[in-house]
C-alpha cells in the first residue's frame, strides 16, 4: 500500500434543515462495512491528523527516493561530469608545463602576460603602468603565447 492508499473515506452531508453531518466510512477486517458519524471537532481533527500524515508519509518517500540514489545515478545526474584518474593527471601535466613555460619567459614578457590573463588588466592599462604603447604590450603578449605554445608542442612531439 502506497502513501496515497486510504482504507477509509471522510464525507460530508447536508440535510435539508441546513445541519451538517460527518461521516467516516470504512470496511473492517472481516470485510463489514460501517459509516460513522461523528461530531464537527471530531471529523476537523481527524481530517487534520490525515493530512499531517500524508505530507509525513511523502517526506519520507522524497527521502527514501533520495537515499536510494546509486552512484551511477548521481553520476548522470551530475551537472558537471568529474573527470578520470587519466584526464586529472594529464590537467595536472599540462599545467604543470605551461607554468614552466611561463617561467622560462623573460621577466617583461612574463609580467604583461599575467597583467593580461590572471589580473584581466587590459592593453591601455598595462601600457600606462609601464609607460609605453597598447601595441606594444599586445604584441608582447602575443609573443609570450606563441613561446608558450612553440614548448607545448615540443613536449608533446618530443
């Protein structure tokens, strides 16, 4: 039996006098069937305790679903895929090599190069910093990528 099964049923009836009756319905285990009235508190509460018990029984079935998530299952939930052991340790490399690369530049190089990329300073900024034209630093930069990835290469041939 789901959460949303009852074995009872709450009804209302009016009489013609205006006077409002509540009944519970319900089959016991031998199969009888009886109709219960009972009073306006009596059916308020009860029909509040239903719902109290329902949101309790689906909170538990949200968590249920939750808690019986396998890993694969979060894996093709997962927004961002997590990368292999493989592709982790090749991220690492590469990293690893271009920080060599940009230490193995000449110091003016080196600087416009992180002004540029890792402070997103602009052309017009780094030149007023070191008093020279926007041309100047971008060719600068240009040139610092172009070292960078001439020794990528030669990594990867070699």
């Amino acid at each position: 039996m789901t959460f949303m099964d009852k074995v009872y049923t709450l009804r209302t009836e009016v009489r013609s006098d205006g006077e409002t009756l509540y009944f519970i319905s319900f089959t016991d285990g031998q199969g009888e069937f009886y109709d219960l009235e009972v009073s306006e508190p009596f059916f308020v509460e009860f029909r509040q305790m239903e719902r109290k018990n329902r949101n309790l029984q689906q909170s538990n079935w949200r968590h249920q679903e939750a808690s019986d998530l396998w890993d694969e299952t979060l894996y093709n939930r997962a927004f961002r895929v997590p990368k292999s052991v493989e592709e982790l340790i090749f991220d690492a490399e590469q990293r690893e090599l271009i920080n060599k690369a940009i230490a193995a530049l000449p110091e003016i190089q080196r600087r416009r190069l992180l002004l540029y990329h890792e402070y997103d300073f602009n052309y017009r900024q780094i030149g007023e910093m070191e008093h020279c034209r926007p041309q100047s630093i971008r060719h600068s930069v240009l040139r610092a990528r172009e070292k960078i990835r001439a020794e990528i290469v030669k990594y990867r041939i070699g």
